[in-house]
C-alpha cells in the first residue's frame, strides 16, 4: 500500500514539474492532492523486529523454556533438567 501510495505521489510530482508522465499509465490518476508517503516510510523503518533490551530477553526466554522444562521434568531428572534450562538460559 505505501508503494502504491508513493507511486501516485511522485507521478503527480512528474506531471507539476514536467506537464505530463513520460511513461504513460492507462489508469486514470486522481485529481485530488496526494499526501507524501516519506512520513509513514520513516516510520517503517523505524520498527525493530529483533529484542532490542536486555531486560526483555529473560522473560521471552523464560517463557518458551518452561513448557519445555515441564514436559522434560516428566521423563527426565530434575537436575538434568535444571541443568539444561541453566545453559538454555545462559546462551
């Protein structure tokens, strides 16, 4: 959608600077003003995707791990257990 957006925009910016489109498009282009997507482009590419604090690692890691831990405390020791979340944890 922003491509799209960003497409009609500098279209429009091609027909005010040099009167028409060199490339011609048989879609009808708009008549009304067209926002600048340069704004909301910014701001994409502002976003993370990746966990970015420390604090926020123990939690996620914490909270994919104890499934795991309850599901191998039925068949394993609780020491190797605690031993292979410690070093799941410590990664």
């Amino acid at each position: 959608m922003l491509g799209a957006q960003a497409t009609r925009y500098h279209r429009a910016a091609e027909r005010k600077s040099v009167g028409r489109n060199i490339f011609e498009d048989p879609t009808p282009e708009p008549t009304d003003d067209i926002p600048d997507p340069s704004k909301l482009y910014e701001a994409t590419q502002k976003l993370k995707t990746v966990l970015v604090s420390r604090e926020a690692v123990v939690p996620v890691a914490a909270a994919a791990l104890i499934p795991f831990a309850v599901a191998g405390a039925t068949k394993l020791p609780y020491k190797e257990v605690f031993s292979v979340m410690k070093k799941l944890l410590l990664l």
